[in-house]
C-alpha cells in the first residue's frame, strides 16, 4: 500500500496543507536552485551534453536557465538538472545526502512552461513540495545502505521525486500517479563511481528526465506494476537488496508523509563542493591568515569524508569537488572556497599543490557528519587548532537570505552580468506571486 | 581493465573479423527483430507512448518501424525498442534470458538514420554485432543472482549493449567508447516487478534510448569514471551488490569477446510469450486433439516458470504471457499460440477461462529450461501425456529460416498488409547488401 499512498498523497496535497515553515523552505528551495541553474549554464560539462543532445531537441518550449535558449521540456529538464548539479552547490537533505531540489524542479519548470500561460506559482510550488517530500522519504527509507552499495541516492529517487512533482502539476489522478512513480522507479539511474566525472551530473538531469517521461506516460494510461515501491522484488527490494526490511522501511517513512516534512530539513551549501568537506573549509577559512607560515595540515574528519572525498592528487576541478586536500589547501590559501577555488586552473596552481602536499587527514568515527578539526602546523614550531563543532550550512547554523542572496548573485552574475543577477535574484524570490510560470521561467534569463 | 578491455574490443571489431555463423546470426537477429518492431507498431502499449511522448519529438529523421511517421533519433530508439518487445515475441540469449536485440538494433536503427545516406548495411551489422556481444557478455557475468534479485537484465545490460553498438557506428575511439560504456552503466533501467504491465517494453526502449544518449554524450567528450564496469563499487558490484566476485566475474566474461560469440547462441521465438513457458506450448500444442474431452491438465515444469509465469487468473494479453495456466489452456483449446491467443479478448473468452481453471502445475528442479511435460485426464478417466526434452525455438531445436519467415509475415501482415510485409521481408533479409541503410530503414515500412 505504501505506493498508493504515497501516489495518493502526491496527488492531493493543496496550498492549504503546506504550514508557513515548508512554504518557506520551499521558496529557499527554489531560489537556490535557480542560481545554481544558472550559475552551472556555462559549465563545460553542461555545454557539452547540449552539444550532443542539439540536434535531437524538439520544440522550444521549455527555458536553459541562463542559456538564452530553449528546448523541448525533455531536453530542458536533463539540462537544467546538469547545470544546477555541476558545481556541488545545490542544497542537501543532510539525513540522506540527497540534493532534492535539482531534479525535482528541472523537471517540473520545464513541463510547466510546455503547460503554456496560466500556471500559478501556488501551483508550481505545491508540487515542487510533494515531489521533494516523496524524494526525500523514499532517501530515508533505503538509507545508508542503498547509498553504501553504490548508489548515487539523488539520481535514484530523484526520478521518482520529480514524476511525484509533474504528476501533481498535471493533476495526474491517484491512480495515474502510482503508475508514474512505478514508471519512474524503473529507472534506476546513478553510480556513486562517477563523482569525479561529467556522469554524476548528468545523473541529476537523466532523473528529471526519468520522472517527466513517467508523469507523461502515466498522464496516457501507460502502466506500471501495482505496490511498484514496495512489492515483493519491487523497487525497495532491489535497490537495497541487502536489507531485507527495505520494502517496510519505505513504507514506514511513506506513512510519515505530510506528518513531518523532510523539505524544512534541506540545507544549502556555501560552498561549492561535497557537503562532508565543509566542516573543514569552515575550519580551514577561520585559520586562512596563517596560510603563509604552514609547514603542515592536520585535519580529523568524519571518516565518510576521506571515503568521498579522498582523492590526494586532483587533476581539475570536477575532482577536486572529491579532495578534502584540495579543499584545505584552497581556503587555507585563498581565504575563499567558492567557484574560483574549484576552477581549473586554480586547482593545478603551484603554491595551490605545494600546500596540498602539507594536508594529511584522520578518520574518526566519533565526529559528527558536520563537525571538523583541523590544526597547523607553523615555521616557528607553533599549532594552531580549530574546531568546528557545526559547519556553516548545517541545519544548526543555516545561511540566511541574506547569504543565501550573496550566494546567488556570485553565482549569476558572472552568467548574465551584474544587473540581470538582480533582477533574476528579484524575480526567483518572487515565485509564489507569479501568475504564469511560463513568463516568469523565461524571464529569469534575460 | 574490463571497462577499457571492452571499449578497444568494440571499437575496433570489422567485418573481416566475423565467422560466417556470427553474420548469418546477426542477419537472422535483426531480421527477426524488424517482424518483431513492425509486429508491434500498433499495440496499445506503443501507441499510448507515441502518444505522450509525440510533443517532445524533435526532427524526423528516424523511422518508427511499421507507423508510416518518424521522430527523432531518440524517440525512434525508444518506440522500436518498445514495439519490439511489447508481444514478448522477440529472440532470446538463453542462457542468461535477455532478449539481446530489441534495445541494440532500436538504438542503432535509428541513430543510422539520423547520420543521413551512405551507412552501408556492413557497418550495421558489425556494430550490431558488437553491442550484442558486450551486452550478453555483462549479461553472463552478473547472471544469475542480478535476474533473481529483480533486474529486468535485458533492460540494464540492454543500454550498455547499445551504447557499443551506437559508438561502434559513430567511429568513437576506445577511449571515447569506455566514456560512453560507462554513462550507459549508470542507467540501471528495469525491474522485473514491471512484468505484465506496460512498463515492461518500456525499460527495453528506454534501455536503447540510454545506450544511444551515452554514446551521443561520450562523442562530444563527456567523461565517465575510468573502469566504470568492473571498479570498486563500480557497476558490476553496484547491480550484482550479493556477489563479491561481480567485478571479477564481469572481468572474465569481457575477456572472451572475440573468442566466443554469444548472437551465435540467440533463439528466437516461435510464441509470443515469456520463453520459459515454450516448453509447455509446445506439449499443448501437440495434445489439441483432446481439448473438447479434458478435466484436468497437470504441467511439470522448470521452477522458473511459476516463479515467471504463475498468475494464475490473467485479466488481459499482457497478463497473460505471464500465466502458464492461460498458456497451456490456448494452446490446447486452439491448437496455436500465436498473436490471437494472447489478444485481450481470447483471454476473458468463457471456454478458455474454464480450461484454464482446470491447469494446475509442479515445479520440477530436475527439469531443464527448455523440457515440459504435460499430462491430460480425459472425460473417460484415460491419461495422455506429452514429454518435451526441447522446445520448438530451443537451440536444440531453432527455427530455421522459413519459420523465421512465417513469423515475420505474420507479424508484419495485419500491419502493413500481404504484398508491403512479402516487400519488407525480403528487404530485411536483404540488409547486409544495402549500401543506405536509411533509405533502407525507411523502405520496410512502406
């Protein structure tokens, strides 16, 4: 039962249901999202899968934020989830680590704007939260160990979390919507082995593509097995296939849905990397004004950080997203840990090796996820110590509109320049004013 | 070294390296496929996703075999692969059940096409060759606990045959193939819950769509992670998660390419329904005579066959082809089993449901795949019974080319009409002399 009632939830929830706290958290959702989807537009990585993908495009109906183009609503959702994934900077549900506005909103922006006028913001926004809450549920119910075998958890429930959004967009009956997160369910897109390569963003993009495609064809009477999530060699049972319990896992958090809502738990990075390193940049930020006397770095972490994030020798700067050497270096360095810092060229910078060369790194299990020590070593024999018990960024210590702004306007503003990141910055807050979706999507670009 | 082993293979596979027995199965492989696409042109399952997916289609350059239209290279892929598979009809790797053409043939079809004039029939047949080749030797080294766990395998290792077969059409070199091979792995699509419903011949599509997408993506330089098959949580140990040996075992299947042939293996179908139920067919089939005096049927057969095709009381076609229950009643009560005994209407016929409540069925462990006996208890207390030691379409037993023929005119006759379908049968036997294959892709249907 727990698909049907996940579809049956999905399909149902209204403006009203929301309390002002998820309405909130929502409208953050958004608004980094799109400042991530912008500030990603110019990637490489993002310009080749538009290379490739070009000549297949239909009808332009659907925005590239930042891009000044458009596509059809299928193409639009694998790029804007490819853009708004590349630089490690969209925002974590921290209980899962899955980043769940990403494929969720790529695909429902896209398929409002093919909608044509007359989309609300009310509207866009309640199935943005009914596609995150489903998301992140189905996260909490194969977690860790679905994560642990491989799993890239975003692209995985990521699909089925965006057909729970364009299944809520298009009205999609109860019935229809468990047929689409059946359908999404079936794809099964991300391994954990590509972080470092172009593939884990794409993976964000494919799952927004996964969860359209399903809403699409369960919105044509298209069908998918009945208990798809939960059934007997269903979703759960396969895709956490060494947890027996899985399939009553996800149903036990399925049944929490819309009593507590996983979406005022989603944090946003003020940095533009995996959010274990961010501990430690926090940590090394504080003791940048030593940088010059450094003879080494010490840093004790929780030990999924040097799992994640252990590469010693980065080569640029998609991984160098995965070297907490990397990333110590760099702020200790600069003073900084944005954009600039996981650049290319930076990232092979000689006094940027040299230093990395000094970071050596503990494991220990008696770290939270969120907190970090790290400790120099100077020229004249003295130690330096910080302890970060909460990151920036962290549930504890949020960032606030004001950084979360900041955030955005670093990101945009190199894309569409300094007064078009205004105005998009106005715009992406305004959201839930929006009476035509379509206009306003378009809009954010110019 | 797998991944890189199976890259430099396909990339590098000529004509001059095919054994004649591999090019007279790759011929009869796609010719039986292009029966199987057109046969399946108008079912309802493929017409709901023309339908839904019709605005998102982009330039037509791909022919959708057997709908007089054609759509862009990806939604050509998807729609073939969906058609061919819909009628469970297509051929069949029997060693490890995928059903190896569908998602390879559909993808590379279509991306074929796309090239425009002067793809010579040649080229298509080794790049067939090689994304069948590297998809049944995946299939084989994660065979059999990946199937048991609940991977729909022709699906999963479907994509990662058709981004071989597309990048041996498009020139990629070894490194751009193990790129590509990788971003096809990550799209684990399938789940065998699925079966009997419309999503089933989804995941077949959706598997050539993923393989065509990678190797679009890996041409353009889009990077994987390095030795994406066989690494450490890589996908072999991600999608075979109970095996510790998957990677190696994945390993030692990839090492035999070239050496031994699996499309030299293939079996095609001479029913249009799960292949696990043949056996029985064939027994049935042969027992006709006594359908009006029977009170009881009793199959023994394979385990496999109830765990595949135990529904006891299918509601329609699509059911059906996973009861061997309805099976054996249709066959008996018409004496064929065809199309028409697994349309809609034959299955709720009163005389077929009472024939069917009077089936019942042993799992036999001692059995082989392809063995079946069926016992019948006439009115008059006599017993007549049937022993199959191979079924009809078994490699014991294949279907030689006038079966193959007769299967193609029946499927492609109600499609296109007599005189079109004796056209489309000679031009499908006629692929390997073609010197256009997109004026030939487009001339099968006509």
């Amino acid at each position: 039962m727990a698909t049907a009632h996940a579809a049956s939830w999905a399909a149902s929830l209204t403006m009203s249901q929301l309390p002002p706290a998820v309405v909130r958290a929502a409208m953050e959702s958004l608004y980094n999202y799109i400042g991530c989807a912008i500030g990603g537009a110019s990637h490489p990585t993002t310009a080749a899968a538009r290379s490739a993908l070009a000549p297949l495009f239909g009808a332009s109906t659907s925005t590239l934020l930042g891009q000044d183009a458009k596509a059809d609503a299928a193409h639009a959702a694998l790029l804007n989830g490819i853009a708004a994934h590349v630089h490690d900077y969209d925002d974590t549900h921290l209980a899962t680590i899955v980043h769940p506005t990403a494929p969720v909103a790529s695909a429902l922006l896209a398929q409002a704007e093919a909608l044509g006028p007359g989309i609300s913001g009310e509207r866009l926004l309640v199935a943005l939260v009914a596609g995150i809450e489903v998301e992140c549920k189905l996260a909490l119910g194969v977690w860790p160990a679905h994560y642990d075998v491989g799993w890239h958890i975003t692209g995985t429930v990521g699909a089925i979390g965006a057909a729970a959004a364009v299944g809520r967009l298009l009205d999609l009956s109860p019935v229809q919507m468990e047929h689409a997160l059946g359908i999404a369910a079936s794809q099964v897109t991300g391994l954990r082995v590509m972080f470092g390569s172009d593939t884990k963003a794409f993976h964000v993009g494919r799952a927004a593509q996964n969860g359209l495609l399903a809403a699409l064809l369960a919105q044509k009477g298209f069908t998918a097995a009945p208990g798809a999530l939960e059934a007997s060699r269903g979703w759960a049972a396969v895709v956490d296939a060494i947890t027996p319990a899985a399939p009553q896992n996800i149903a036990a958090q399925i049944h929490t849905l819309g009593h507590t809502w996983e979406i005022t738990a989603n944090a946003f990075k003020p940095f533009p990397c995996g959010i274990v390193v961010h501990p430690t940049l926090d940590a090394c930020l504080r003791l940048h004004d030593s940088a010059a006397a450094i003879t080494a770095v010490h840093v004790r972490v929780h030990p999924l950080v040097l799992e994640l994030t252990g590469k010693t020798a980065p080569a640029d700067g998609l991984q160098a997203k995965f070297s907490v050497f990397h990333a110590a270096a760099a702020a200790l360095r600069s003073g900084a840990a944005g954009p600039a810092q996981f650049a290319d060229a930076f990232v092979v910078r000689p006094d940027v090796v040299a230093l990395r060369g000094k970071v050596t790194a503990t494991a220990d299990a008696g770290l939270a996820a969120d907190a970090a020590e790290v400790v120099l070593t100077l020229a004249d024999g003295a130690e330096r110590r910080v302890f970060v018990e909460h990151a920036i960024g962290s549930t504890a210590v949020p960032m606030d509109a004001a950084a979360l702004e900041a955030k955005f306007l670093g990101q945009v503003t190199p894309v569409l320049g300094a007064a078009a990141a205004a105005r998009a910055s106005a715009m992406a807050w305004g959201a839930l004013e929006s009476t035509d979706v379509a206009q306003w999507a378009a809009g954010l670009s110019e």
